[in-house]
C-alpha cells in the first residue's frame, strides 16, 4: 500500500479492488471486492471513480484492494501519511483489524511514533543504521 493510494482513475471502486481478483482468475471477484468494501465502511461508494472519492475514501478502497487478496505479507509505506488525524486513525484501526482477521504479516514504514507504538514488533532505522 501506498501513501498516494495508486488507485486506477478509469475504475470506480468496485473494478479497482475487484482487479486483483480478476487478475488471479477468481471467479467470485464482484462479490469478493463488494464484501471488502462494505467492510471497509465503503458499500454505498462502489461505482464512485477516484476522482470523487475523498482521500480517506481512496485510502479505504486501497485498502480493501490489499487486503481482499488476503496476502501473506502487506507493505504499507506511510499508509496514513496523506489524511487528517481522525481519517488515518480509521484507516489505521482497518488496517489493525484485517491484519488480525487474516492473519496478514504486516510490514508499515512510518515515521509516526503512535502508530508505531501500536505494533508488535518496531525496527528503528537512524541515519541509515538500525538503531533498535
């Protein structure tokens, strides 16, 4: 996951996340991407281009795309880097939850100390070095 959200202008909601699906040839990709977006709180937005959508929608929607996959491991680089504090803090417990839910290895690359805090696991990286 990005912090510029990498969604597809062409594609509402729906197709954006349905994509990857598609694209490993699941059969149940239209109802697989409408359930990760009504999880996502997003079930009213599906035909909404990009365009239209609020940034913490977008994030949303980016996110029901990495997650509908139910990948192994999600890299996410400053997920929440371009939204207000309230927007990111749903963003983040979405995140948080999914990634229990699935059981997903989550890798996020911050430099919000909160959110960081809120991990298992930190690395620090100082002036290029591990500093903890």
């Amino acid at each position: 996951m990005f912090q510029s959200f990498q969604l597809l202008g062409n594609l509402n909601a729906l197709e954006n996340v349905m994509l990857p699906l598609e694209l490993a040839g699941r059969k149940d990709a239209r109802k697989a991407a409408s359930d990760m977006l009504g999880r996502v709180g997003l079930s009213e937005r599906l035909g909404h281009y990009p365009k239209v959508l609020s940034g913490g929608e977008q994030q949303r929607v980016a996110l029901a795309r990495a997650f509908v996959v139910q990948p192994a491991v999600l890299l996410a680089d400053e997920p929440t880097g371009s939204l207000d504090f309230a927007t990111g803090e749903t963003v983040m417990e979405l995140m948080f939850d999914l990634n229990r839910e699935q059981g997903t290895t989550l890798v996020l690359v911050t430099h919000d100390r909160a959110i960081a805090e809120r991990c298992e696991r930190r690395i620090t990286i100082e002036a290029g070095r591990i500093a903890a």
